[in-house]
C-alpha cells in the first residue's frame, strides 16, 4: 500500500525540492564470513539470501521507501526485491525478476528458487513486462570485485508532472573474497538525496550487516 503524506508540512521539503534529482552511490565492503557460513552449513544459495537481505533492510525503515505517484510524494509500506538474472537462451541477456517479499525468510527463499526457473526461461527485459514502482533493484556482478559504481539516472526524476518516480535505493552486489582472516564483499548503493542523506547512508549500511547475522 502506498500512503501519501502531508507535503506541505512535511520537515523535509526544502531539502527535497533542493536536491531533487541529485542522486549519488557508496560503495562498502561488507563482511560476509559469517554469513556465508551459514549457507554452506544449511546448503542455501546466496542470490536468494542475499536478496532477502536488502529487501529486509529496505522494508524495516520507511525512510528507503519513498516514492512519488501522481505528482504525490509518499511512502510504500512494503517492496520486492527487483533482481536481474540471466537468461538461458543465447545471446543470454539479462531479464528482471520481482519475487514477493516475506519477513519468513524460508517462505521468500521457495519463492525465489521457483520465480528464477521461470525468469531465466524467459523473453523479456522485464519477465512479468513492465516495471513496478513497488520494488527495490537489485543487480549483482558475482565475478567482479569493484571499488566503486556510478549510475545515470533518467531526467524524470525531475519532472514533478511524472506519473511514477521512485526513489528507492538501487542496490548492487560484487564478488566476495578473503581479505586476510575474513571474507568480504563490495556492496553500492545508490541514493536519492532528496530523501536520504548521510545519515540515512550509515543507517543503510548498519542495517545491512545487522541482517546479515539475523540468520538464513
């Protein structure tokens, strides 16, 4: 559901019409060691945990959820994760899958192994056609390891007369690797600071590897 919210009174208005259309991208190395054994010991996959891993830290604060519909600024109470993944038929170009977001990690984790057998036989950019507003993107480059990623973002993010903008993170996982005792694994996020600030970057962040220990 998407609940609009009162913008004139809204605290941070001026920062919004500010910065509206600025969006900028971090780039951390996330410590996965633990995580990863947690998946080797109960045999799970790591696109699906992973996943579920943003979709849980975008859905336990409002502040990821913002978006605008209609010329309405507003929060979802909820996204699906948005994920790219490659399809089985040459050339293998990538499509996008939504699988529906659930607290119960083991109800997400079925969803997602049956929605990706059917995206990766799929046709299309997107295997349900068009996007939705309601999701957080996801990409992943599992055979990268990057310091860094900078996005384009499309002029409609500053067009007010948009039908649907979302200002959403867009969230991208790299290759994971040992560095000394530990493993690591680069992780950016880009932002829209119109909505999120510095701060909302370290919350991110903190959440992200909070979640990662929540258990899969």
């Amino acid at each position: 559901m998407f609940t609009a919210i009162d913008y004139d009174t809204w605290d941070r208005k001026e920062i919004y019409e500010r910065w509206l259309g600025f969006t900028y991208t971090v780039t951390v190395e996330m410590d996965v060691t633990d995580f990863l054994r947690q998946l080797r010991e109960k045999n799970r996959k790591f696109y699906p945990a992973v996943c579920w891993i943003i979709a849980k830290t975008v859905n336990d604060d409002e502040d990821f959820r913002f978006a605008r519909i209609n010329g309405q600024l507003g929060q979802f109470d909820s996204l699906n994760p948005n994920y790219t993944l490659r399809r089985k038929r040459p050339p293998h170009l990538f499509t996008h899958m939504e699988t529906q977001y659930s607290e119960d990690f083991e109800e997400f984790y079925q969803a997602f192994l049956a929605d990706k057998i059917k995206a990766e036989d799929g046709d299309s950019v997107y295997y349900y056609k068009n996007p939705r507003i309601n999701t957080i993107d996801i990409s992943i480059t599992p055979n990268i390891i990057f310091q860094s990623i900078s996005y384009d973002r499309p002029p409609q993010f500053l067009d007010m007369d948009a039908a649907e903008t979302k200002f959403t993170p867009f969230v991208t996982v790299g290759k994971y690797h040992q560095v000394d005792e530990r493993v690591v694994m680069p992780v950016t996020a880009a932002f829209h600071h119109c909505v999120n600030d510095g701060a909302h970057v370290e919350k991110f962040f903190s959440s992200f590897a909070e979640n990662l220990n929540v258990g899969v």
